[in-house]
C-alpha cells in the first residue's frame, strides 16, 4: 500500500477489533468471579493500550525505515549524479523555458568563474558574455519545446585565462520534475581537438605545399628561375612581405644577391655584402638562423641594416642555406607587421630553406657543367680555328675564306629561324668544309690554269675525304652535313653522290648560298672581286638550278634590309 498512515489506521482498526471481539471471551474464560472479572477488565484496558503502542511503534519505526532508507539511496544517488557531473568535465545547466538557469553543476560554474548563486535564477544572456550564444539558446529552446532532439552549436568561450573552443548541446528535458518545459544545457571543452585539426589541417598543408614547390623547381633547373618559382611559393605559404636569397661568391668574398621577390626588389643598392658585419654574412659563416626585430644598435654602422628598417621592415628571420655539409648562402623574408612566429612556422621555414639548398646545388652543379661544357666547346672551336687556319696557309687566295663563310652561315641561318644547336653545328661544318682538301696534292689544289679531268677527279674527292675524317669525331659528326655536302646542287649536278632537291640537308643549301656568294664578292689572282648587285644577279640566274630557292630568296630579301658583318 502506497499510502502509510492509511495502512497504520487500517492495522489498528483490524487490531482493535480483534481485541474487542476476543479480549472479553479470554476474560469469561479465564476468570468466574466477578471481582477478578472486574481487576481482569482493567488489565485488559491497559493491556490494549500497551500492545497497541508497541504495534504502532513497530508499524511507524518500519514505515520511517523505509522511507529512511529511500531517502538514503536518493542522496546517495544525487550525490554520485552530482560527482559523475563534476568529474566527466562536460558543462551542465538546466533551463526553464524562459531561458532561466535553475541548476549547473560545478564544472560550469568553474569554466565562467561564477559561483552557484550567482548563476542559478538568471536568463543565459546575463551569464554569458557572448550575445551569439544566448540567442542561439533562445532562439534553439522556442524550437526544441516538446521534442525530444537535440542541438549543436560550436562557439569560442572567453574565459579570465584563456579562450576555449565549446561545442553546445541543447535538449529537451521531458522527465524533470514532471513538466515539459526544460532543458539541458551541455558543452564539452573541443578546444585540444580543434587545435589538433587545425595543426593536422595545416601541416598537411605544409608538406603539400612542399611537394608544390619540389614539382614547381623541379621543371627549372635554371638558377634564377627556379628561385623565382621558389620564393613565390615561400611568400605565399609562409604569409610574408618580401623574400630574397643570398649565395656566396667564394672568389671574390662576398655574398652576392641571387633572386628577391616582395619588399626586397627595391633594395637594387646592396647586390653584394661582404662577408661579415651583416646579419646575412653572420648567419652563413655561424651557420645558425637569426629571428626577430631589426634595429641599429647591433650594427650602428651597417647600410644595409638602416635600409631595411627605412623601408619599415619590422619582422625578420634569416636562415642558411646549407647541404652536404656546406653552407651555399642565405634566405631571408621580411614583415612589414611585427608578427609572433610560432616554432611551427619556423619549423616550417627551415624544412624550405633546406628544399631550396638541394634545389640550388642541383642548379649550381648544372651551371657548373654548362660552363665546362661551353668552355670546352670554346677550347675545341679554338682548335678547329687553328687547325684551318692552318690549312689554309697551303692557298694564300682563300686566307681567311673559311673564317667569313662560317659567320656568313651563322648569320642567315639565324635569320631563317634554326635553333642555337643548329647554328653551332653549321658554324664548325662551314668553319671545316674544306678540311677533306688537306689529301689534295699541291700541283692539283695550287694550280693557277684549269684543271685536267684527272685532276677534278681528284679535287671532287675532298668532300669524301671530310666525311672519312670528321665522321671519326664523335663531337663533330652533327656538322658533317655542310664538308660532306656542300658542293651538291638543287639540280643533282653537284658531288659527290649527286643529290638532288630536298635530298641534300638544309645545312649545306644554306652554305652553298654564301659560300658562292663569298668566293664572287672576294679577289681571286685570276679575276678581281664581283660587284654586290653582279653577283646577285648570278645567284638569281642560277636559282632552281644550283641552288634552293628558297634560301636565294630568303638571303636576298635579308640581304636587301642588312648586310653581313
């Protein structure tokens, strides 16, 4: 029975009942005389009363022991509820539906540095500062009253020491108190995990960023366009003003001005620095990077230094470039803001200046190979001038003959659009073409009247004989085509294989070109030098026949507007 006095009162009537039904026949029973019939009735009040109050004792010390015990086990309950709300570190209000905070748990109150009583019986906008959060509060309750879903509302919480990332919770509270017209209020502390997604989200930035840049360098293996590339990306990830590199020039001692981008382009009046009394020449002989302000007092004496503060350079960090054990140079990057760098961020800085460092060996060494390599071709090209020069001691009428040819082929051959490669390779073929005439004997190559049949036979043997000796050269045998070819003609005349049209290479229709036009305009023994106009007319007469007329009307037409030097 849930009622307890209800059920007290009912025991006591089934009990008094009893009593008064079956105390009398005991009496009768028991006692005959009337006296003692008397004494036993008074004994029987008392005795009513008596077991009666121990009855009702025994009734209300249960009832309350129960109820003791309930009371108990509710305390206990609250207590742990109150405990587990306290310890799991989530944030918990209760709400009514006016907005009004009826309850928070301690690790609420400690999060806004408010005590109980200062919360509880207040609407949410007079607790939180943020007019955001209350509104979405208010706005979220109108809409959940009477249905069970929840809501979820992520805002920064300002604290008196921090600032923390809260994602709220709000939910219909259907069973409290048996109204339906609260909610519950939870916020759970997210900011390490917000921090740990954004630190995730920005280094797998960086390292995409990184692989940008290595793919981006990698297509320039050129020096100043690679660190064109390279510090346009460093700029753009790193969120500076201004970035430039400095490589040291061993030779003369300095450090010397690679390539800038931002802020830095304008400083045109340091292009080199010396190797010690900046910051720069500080950083590549230590090694170590240096980060922060600018100001004199370091170096009141130093130029550059005063240049960089005019220019309202606030923020600057500089790191060395070094691989394989060798410092290469210096980056820098300027701020115009001064900005608090995170050990992240530099991090950040050092991983790009160490991708440049290998980026720049790469390109030194390339541009170290291509200056061998021009160097050599140079030292060889000398060679070829000596040894026709040489040659052409044995025929004093053709001194210097080859020498114009060459750079007579250079010149049209750049006008009619051939790559740089083509250009060198006809420049040793014209510079060669008569190397094959070294197995002419001197009676045939020096003879002053006509020659003989026999000896053309021997004279037309010269362009065989080049291919038989330059072809030997590895290094030479892209210029074969102008020794082994030029004395071929458009009509298939020419030797010594007799080739025809398009047959013969571009290369030696080129030199035939000029080397007629050469041979005409230059003093013979036998003949004095042809005017310009006689011996275009000559070329003119003669093209489709001994000569491509395209290159005749590619060289006049050049001709027309400039003449070769």
């Amino acid at each position: 029975m849930k009622n307890p006095a209800l059920k007290v009162a009912l025991l006591y009537v089934v009990f008094g009942v009893i009593w008064i039904l079956f105390s009398d026949m005991i009496v009768d029973l028991m006692f005959v005389e009337k006296d003692l019939v008397a004494h036993a009735q008074t004994y029987k009040g008392w005795a009513f009363v008596i077991f009666s109050g121990i009855l009702f004792y025994f009734l209300i010390y249960r009832e309350f022991s129960e109820k003791n015990k309930t009371q108990l086990e509710l305390v206990k309950q609250k207590d742990l509820s109150d405990a587990v709300l306290d310890t799991v570190g989530v944030f918990v209000a209760v709400l009514d539906s006016e907005g009004v905070i009826v309850f928070t748990n301690e690790t609420f109150e400690e999060i806004l540095s408010l005590k109980s009583e200062d919360i509880i019986g207040k609407n949410c906008s007079e607790v939180f500062a943020s007019p955001d959060l209350a509104n979405w509060i208010e706005n979220t309750a109108s809409k959940t009253l009477d249905r069970e879903i929840e809501n979820f509302y992520e805002a920064d919480l300002e604290t008196s020491s921090t600032t923390l990332h809260i994602r709220w919770a709000l939910s219909n509270l259907t069973s409290w108190r048996g109204e339906h017209d609260y909610f519950v209020l939870t916020g759970v502390d997210i900011t390490q995990l917000v921090e740990s997604e954004r630190s995730a989200t920005h280094r797998l930035a960086n390292i995409r960023a990184l692989h940008e840049i290595d793919m981006a360098v990698s297509y320039h293996l050129e020096l100043e366009k690679m660190l064109d590339v390279f510090l346009e990306r460093l700029i753009s990830r790193l969120g500076v003003d201004g970035a430039d590199v400095f490589l040291i020039d061993e030779e003369r001692s300095v450090l010397r001005f690679a390539h800038g981008k931002g802020i830095v382009t304008g400083e045109m009046d340091f292009r080199e620095l010396p190797m010690e009394g900046t910051i720069p020449s500080s950083v590549a002989s230590s090694g170590k990077p240096y980060s922060g302000p600018l100001d004199t007092s370091s170096n009141p004496e130093c130029p550059r230094l005063k240049n960089l503060i005019d220019m309202k350079v606030k923020d600057y960090h500089a790191v060395p470039l070094e691989t394989r054990g060798k410092i290469l140079g210096v980056l820098e990057t300027f701020d115009m803001m001064q900005i608090h760098r995170d050990s992240e961020w530099n991090d950040f800085l050092q991983m790009l200046a160490a991708q440049a460092s290998l980026a720049i060996d790469v390109a030194l060494m390339i541009d170290n190979l291509k200056d061998s390599n021009r160097k050599i071709a140079e030292a060889y090209d000398q060679t070829l001038e000596v040894l026709v020069g040489t040659l052409e001691m044995r025929d004093m009428n053709t001194k210097k003959h080859s020498r114009r040819v060459a750079d007579l082929t250079v010149w049209l051959a750049e006008k009619m659009g051939a790559s740089e490669e083509e250009i060198e390779n006809m420049y040793r073929g014209a510079l060669l073409h008569d190397i094959g005439k070294i197995s002419i004997p001197d009676s045939v190559l020096l003879k002053e009247g006509p020659l003989s049949e026999d000896e053309w036979k021997v004279m037309k043997t010269h362009p065989t004989t080049a291919y038989e000796v330059l072809s030997q050269v590895e290094y030479l045998r892209p210029s074969l085509d102008i020794p082994y070819c030029h004395h071929e003609r458009w009509d298939g005349s020419g030797y010594p294989r007799g080739l025809k049209g398009e047959e013969i290479p571009l290369a030696a229709r080129i030199f035939a070109v000029v080397d007629v036009y050469d041979a005409l305009t230059s003093d013979r023994p036998y003949r004095k030098a042809w005017s310009k106009e006689k011996t275009v007319e000559y070329l003119l007469e003669n093209s489709g026949k001994l000569f491509d007329p395209a290159v005749i009307e590619k060289f006049l037409e050049i001709l027309r507007v400039s003449s070769p030097s």
